[in-house]
C-alpha cells in the first residue's frame, strides 16, 4: 500500500510541469520581438502628404527588457534608412526613440506586438508613420 505522500508526487510532478509550460508564453512574449519582419505602411509627411510604404525590419536584443532596431522603409519617393532603441514596458508593448541620420530626423516609437505581427508608429520631424509587420 503506497502512502498519501506517495500517491501525491505524480500530481505534484503534474502541477510543476504545467505551471512551467503556463509561464512559457510569457517569457516567449519578451524575446518574440527579436528576428526579422516586413511590412507595409503609410507615412505623413510635415506637407500633410500621405505615401504608402513598406519596411524590412530587424531587432536585436539589448539586454534585460531593450531592443535595437534597424530599419530599411522605401516609398515612391524616397528610401530610408533608421534606427531605434525601445525598451518593453508591458507584456507586448514596447516603446522608444528612432533616429534617421539621413534626414536628420528623430522622434518617438510604439510598438504592440501580437503573436508573429505587430503594429508600429512613429512620431517626429514634423510627420508620422503608421506600420504593420508580420514574420
């Protein structure tokens, strides 16, 4: 006859196994911005002309909850290059500063990530941009 402590170590076991498969998601979610994206957008220049474009994107992890970025965007009149740090301040937004030494243009980014795609916006120099990436 087994005792009761017994009887319990495979539930035990069970619950250690599920609560560790419980917080894999969560822990996926903070490095699930890091690879490669693309995707397409729109940005509004300091005119109020708008122009669709689209973006190649990669993130690297900084360390602890920051990222970089670099970005190629390209529209009919014009490509562009950029960079950014963002720091992740909820369990799927991150927020930061982008910089383009092309144009001398800097601003604020946001970015919410949901799954294999997330949707961005930049503010700054006078315009904005507005992007949805997937994997």
């Amino acid at each position: 006859m087994r005792s009761t402590s017994q009887a319990l170590s495979p539930i035990v076991a069970v619950v250690v196994a599920v609560s560790a498969l419980l917080a894999l998601p969560s822990m996926a979610a903070a490095d699930g911005l890091t690879g490669s994206w693309r995707g397409n957008g729109s940005m509004v220049l300091p005119s109020g002309a708008t122009e669709k474009a689209r973006c190649r994107v990669s993130f690297s992890k900084q360390g602890g909850r920051s990222y970089a970025m670099n970005a190629v965007c390209a529209s009919s009149s014009a490509r562009v290059s950029q960079t950014a740090s963002l720091k992740q301040v909820g369990a799927n937004r991150y927020v930061g500063e982008f910089l383009n030494n092309e144009y001398g243009i800097s601003g604020s980014i946001n970015l919410t990530l949901s799954g294999s795609s997330a949707s961005a916006a930049l503010y700054g120099g006078g315009g904005s941009a507005f992007f949805n990436l997937s994997r």
